[in-house]
C-alpha cells in the first residue's frame, strides 16, 4: 500500500490545484516556449503552457501535450531563459512519452511487490513470522529502489532531450544551469544535511550532478553567450512583478516593490497589490503610471479596467477594456472581462454588444466557466432562457457537475430547434453528462 501512495503522489493532478488565467502570462509563456517546441518537432499551437498558483517551484506534465508551470517557479527565476530551460525539460517528458511510459515502472514495481507479498505471507504461515516480515519489508524496499530507479532515469533522459532542442532552437543553455543551481540550493534549505541526502531514495537525480552534465553539454554550443532578446525579457520581468502582487501577501509585495522604485514591474506589482488589499485608488494611481509611459499597451489598460469594475465602477471600466480587446485582437480573456463589465453596467444597450464579445470569447476558448456565465446572464436577461440553459450546461460540464449539466442541456433541447447546431451541441452535454453520471454511480 505504501508503494501505491508514492506512486499516486507523484502523477500529480493539476484539477487539484488552482489554474491561473492571464491573457499576458499566456501569450509570453506560448511566446518562449514556442521556438522550443518547434525544436522538438511538436507543432507549437497543440502544446499548451498553464500556469498553476503553487508557490512550489516546479513544473510538470500530466498527459497530453500541456506543459503545468507554478506560480513559484517564475517568481524564483531570475530571467525568461532560466524558464525556457524549464520548459525544454518538461518537453523533454513530452517528446519521450515519459507519462505514457509510467506505467512501465510501476508495473515492474508492482510485481516486485507483490512477489515478496507471497514469499512473505508463506514464510509467515510456515512459522517464520520474523523471516515473513523481513521479506515483506525488503520486497517493499526493493520495489520503491527500482521504480526510483526508472523515474530518475526519465528525468536524466528529459534533461538531455531538453538541452538538444535548446541548442537546436539557438538559446543559450545558461538558464538551465543557473536553474538547477538554484534547485540545488533549495534542496540543501530543505534537508538538515545535504551530505546525508540518499540520491538513490530521490525521483530526481541530485540537482548539483544534473547541472554539471547540463554544463558540459551546453557550454561548448554556440549559443551559450547569446542573450535573450531585451523585448522578451522585459516582457518576462513585467509579468514576474504582476504574478507577485497577485499572488503574495500585499504587504510582502509592497517592501519588495516599494515606492522608490519607480520601473514599470515595480508599479505593475504594486497595482496588483493595492487592488488585493482593498486599496482601489492607490491601484488606479500605479496603472495610471504604467499608461502614462505606455498609452496603449493592451495589458495595463486590461488592468485598469479590472480595478475599476472590480470597485464598482462598470461604467468607468468599459472605455480601457473595449481599447484592450481591440489592441489584443480579441482576446478571449480579455473579451469576457469587457463582457463582464458591459452586464454590469445594467444598461440594456449594452446587452448586444456583450452578447457578441463573449459569443466570440467563448468560440476562441471554451474552456472559460466564467465566459460562459456571463454569456447565460446575457441570454437570460434577452428571454433566450433555452440558450440560457445551454450556456450554464457548458459551464457545469466544465466544472465536472454532470447532475447539473444536463438538467440545463435537456432544457436547452425542449427550446431550441431541433438539428441546429445548439441543439447538437446540448444532445452531446446531456450524452456525455448521463454517462458521467452512470461511470460515478458505479464507482
């Protein structure tokens, strides 16, 4: 049992934490990322970068092409090329089937165990109860060496898949050594001794050995000394600094970023701060800076936006986030807070124009519970209370509420024409949402 909790604690489920959406976080880990997972041979527009609020500094897959990143490994790392180190190695598992290929380890494992559980349960019935238990527990032991075994061998493989696509992308290796620098010294913080640590008790290999065989590999590639593009990394910094004053204590975030500094990160964390502590008007003042250096940019006016309709101000909120979602083309996350805001506002000229913008929002992303309901407010509000229900169905079977998803679906088809595509598409939710029903009843 205790072999199966191990390996069950380390597939870890990215539902069981908190997925962070940004529209910027987004578009700058698809944009550091992509050169890499072009080296990879994977098309760029199928792997999928998601960032979890953890302030664990690490990352990892969980199946697919989806690439986990926590929100602790960018507010630890020093610039975009230390992630873009990351992220190779997380491809790295992606490329190798490593997930598809757990099953391997703990199939071995498994019948390790298993085979001491039967040579044990017999010794014990033949009257060797000591024998039994030291064959128990040596069968136990054997069976965690050698699944350790196998994932650190994973992880030796996706650190030197990882360096060859950094070197075929043309990106300097450094960050994937300073990275695993830093990983070293958070593993020596974490144990009382770090000459007493047992590398053969660990799923990874020792950070300081990988870091020397990263050096080794990478130092001598032409790219070593090639820095990251300015435009990036300040893109990287700017994002750092806004994840910090989301995430953190506000207070932390105001001594880190105080009033001194005057740099736009500095002013971007400190707005994400004021706003988490209550504080609208000090939030507004930083965002107002940040404007009055970049007019347009489409994130500090998404952020504005944000403030003032989350204050109270959905009126005032309308003017920055229509210019965000211009400037954005779109964007899906962007759209639906315009949405949000037009609802809001309570006027009902405004409920056809939130109609189309989060009509659009959710056709781009349909992975957005909120967009869709704000689409179903939108709807209700307009008498359209089958389309209502279809949107609330989308956002229970987002949700894993199958119960709920298709009382809305089946809604939904006794007022919409049959053969529509809306009508197809809650015959599928009601479909889909049975069969989750019965597979749980099962269960």
């Amino acid at each position: 049992m205790a072999l199966l909790l191990s390996m069950a604690l380390l597939a870890r489920p990215a539902m069981a934490q908190s997925i962070l959406r940004d529209a910027e976080t987004e578009s700058l880990l698809n944009d550091i990322a992509r050169p890499i997972v072009a080296a990879a041979g994977l098309e760029p527009n199928n792997v999928q970068m998601v960032l979890i609020q953890d302030k664990e500094i690490n990352a990892f897959v969980a199946g697919g092409q989806i690439v986990y990143i926590h929100s602790g490994l960018i507010t630890a790392a020093d610039n975009a090329n230390e992630v873009q180190g990351v992220i190779a190695h997380e491809v790295g598992h992606i490329t190798g089937g490593h997930i598809v290929r757990f099953s391997e380890g703990a199939r071995a494992a498994t019948g390790i165990s298993i085979l001491s559980l039967l040579l044990g349960v017999a010794a014990i019935a033949a009257g060797g109860g000591e024998a039994g238990m030291g064959i128990l527990s040596a069968g136990q032991q054997a069976a965690m060496s050698n699944f350790l075994a196998f994932t650190r061998t994973q992880e030796s493989s996706a650190d030197a898949a990882g360096a060859s696509f950094m070197k075929k992308a043309g990106i300097s290796g450094k960050g994937s050594v300073s990275f695993f620098q830093k990983l070293r010294k958070e593993e020596f913080r974490l144990s009382s001794s770090y000459a007493d640590v047992d590398p053969y008790a660990r799923t990874h290999p020792m950070s300081a050995d990988r870091a020397a065989v990263m050096e080794a590999e990478l130092k001598t590639d032409p790219a070593w000394n090639k820095p990251t593009d300015p435009a990036l990394e300040a893109r990287f910094q700017r994002v750092k600094a806004k994840l910090a004053g989301f995430v953190q204590d506000p207070k932390v975030t105001l001594i880190k970023y105080p009033e001194s500094d005057q740099s736009i990160p500095a002013c971007y964390a400190r707005a994400y701060a004021w706003h988490r502590a209550a504080y609208p008007d000090k939030a507004v003042a930083e965002v107002d800076k940040l404007i009055a250096a970049q007019p347009h940019d489409p994130y500090f006016l998404e952020l504005k936006g944000q403030v003032l309709l989350e204050s109270g101000q959905p009126k005032a909120a309308i003017a920055p986030l229509r210019e965000a979602v211009e400037r954005t083309r779109s964007t899906p996350l962007i759209a639906t807070l315009l949405g949000h805001a037009l609802i809001a506002s309570e006027d009902p000229a405004n409920l056809a124009e939130a109609r189309t913008v989060l009509r659009n929002a959710v056709a781009r992303d349909n992975e957005n519970p909120f967009a869709w309901y704000q689409l179903g407010i939108v709807y209700s509000q307009e008498g359209d209370i089958a389309r209502a229900a279809l949107a609330t169905a989308e956002r229970y079977a987002m949700t894993g509420q199958p119960q709920l998803a298709l009382g809305n679906a089946e809604t939904a088809m006794r007022g919409i024409p049959q053969g529509t595509p809306d009508y197809v598409r809650a015959e599928d939710i009601a479909l889909t949402s049975r069969q989750a029903i019965a597979d749980r009843k099962r269960r």
